[in-house]
C-alpha cells in the first residue's frame, strides 16, 4: 500500500467522466488499498479514483471511522438504482478542494449497486451522511464537484474563498 498524491481542482481530470472497470485485477485490488489508505491520511470520508488521477469508476468511502468504528468500502462502477424526492441540504468538503465547504442539497436516500473487490454485485440503500457521501464520491466519476452544484453566486463566492 502506498499514498497517492490527491489532485486538486481546478484539475481538468476532475471534470472528465471515468471508464468503467472492466475487469477486477490485482492493479484494481491495490488500487483500492492505496485509496483507502490515502483517504484516511488525508483524513477524509471518502475518495474517488481520479482523485488520484486514475480514470477509472472507482470509489472508496467510510463514514464512520472517525466516530471509532471502521467500516471501509470499495465501490466499482456503482449506479444509483433509486433516489428519493425528498432532499437534505449539508455542507459538504472535499480533498480535492480544501480548505471550503459548499452548501449541497442531494437526495436523503439512495439505492446503490455496485461491484465488490470479489466481483460480486452488491446492493445496498444508503441514509443520511452516508447517502450524501455516496453520491459526492459517483459525481466524481461522472466529472462534477461539490462547485457545480452551486448556484452562479454561490460557486463564485466558494471560488473566491478557494486557495489551491
């Protein structure tokens, strides 16, 4: 395992959509440790591969570690199946762009399938912080930040207060 350096925006690699896994390697499998590993350095809650640079439908993400209770996951090419109407509005941060928070409102529910390190399909609904997590991290894959879900006003007052 090893830490990877985090990418930060405005980084064009950030705003390009990632390819999906094809296959479920030993490249894949260190990948992944090396982002857990990298987001719990840094110390986040959650990690995407371009993050790192690696174009690929990866994330990682654990929302409890530091409440005392690990519970690390790896994502693979994930799909939201199912969002509720019903939306929260939080603060959200992110490695690649330290230092802010933006203001995000997503929906408070989300049925996730996924592929496991294992190459099983997995499904799960995910609530709360756990839901808004999870769908910070899959707009990542798809090319969109925490910036572009602000309004024109508000995304030129977090640039503003961006320093790289």
């Amino acid at each position: 395992m090893s830490l990877r350096e985090i990418v930060k925006w405005p980084d064009p690699r950030l705003s390009t959509p990632c390819d999906p896994v094809e296959e479920i390697t030993d490249a894949i499998r260190t990948q992944a440790e090396d982002m857990l590993e990298t987001m719990y350095a840094a110390p986040g809650r959650g990690l995407a591969a371009p993050q790192i640079g690696v174009m690929n439908r990866v994330f990682v993400t654990d929302v409890s570690w530091k409440e005392g209770t690990p519970d690390p996951q790896v994502f693979i090419n994930p799909d939201i199946l199912e969002a509720s109407e019903t939306v929260a509005e939080a603060d959200e941060g992110c490695l690649s762009i330290p230092g802010i928070t933006t203001r995000v409102t997503r929906p408070d529910r989300v049925h996730l399938v996924w592929t496991s390190l294992e190459g099983a399909r997995v499904s799960q609904v995910f609530t709360g912080f756990a839901a808004a997590c999870v769908q910070h991290e899959l707009d990542h894959l798809n090319g969109i930040v925490t910036l572009d879900r602000l309004s024109s006003e508000a995304r030129v007052e977090a640039e503003r207060a961006y320093t790289a």
